[in-house]
C-alpha cells in the first residue's frame, strides 16, 4: 500500500513541476524583439532590457548577462515591470 502511495503522490507531483529546458513565455501583453535595434525601434525613448525568462529577471545594458543568457529575449522595460519581472539584484 505505501508503495502505491507513493507512486500516486509523485505522480500527482509531476503536473506542477517544470520541464526541465522549458522556460516560461513572457506575458502575452510584453512584446519581445530577438535583437536589440528590433527592441530599440518598437521601444523609441524607453530603456531596452534583456529579460531571462528562466529566472523572470531583466539585465540592463552592460550588465555580464545582457543579451547572454540561454533563454531570453530583448523587451521594453515597462513591460516587463508591468508583467511582474523584477531586475537583476547582483548589479552585474
């Protein structure tokens, strides 16, 4: 019977936990642009950030993972505070 238990509970597990490789999109409202001067045309006059979305953490410009990280896109930083992103807290 634990046995049974257990298989069910891990089972019942599986829905909520992530893939492993998959990110979670941005949110529909946020658009998001694969190059910067794309970004930089649809955000004139704002700041264009690099948004993570593994971590759902944004980098400015000149931060070390700006443009670097495996699964992210460019975004206007607007949108991506309005859609619940928060930036980078390491300052790098």
């Amino acid at each position: 019977m634990e046995r049974i238990f257990c298989t069910l509970c891990v089972a019942g597990l599986a829905g909520l936990l992530p893939v492993a490789g998959s990110a979670p999109a941005l949110a529909a409202d946020v658009a998001q642009y694969p190059t910067r001067p794309a970004a930089e045309e649809h955000c004139p006059g704002e700041v264009v950030v690099w948004v993570d979305l593994g971590t759902r953490v944004y980098y400015y410009r000149g931060q070390d993972n700006y443009g670097a990280t495996k699964t992210g896109a460019y975004a206007c930083q607007r949108d991506v505070k309005a859609a619940g992103f928060r930036p980078n807290r390491s300052g790098r």
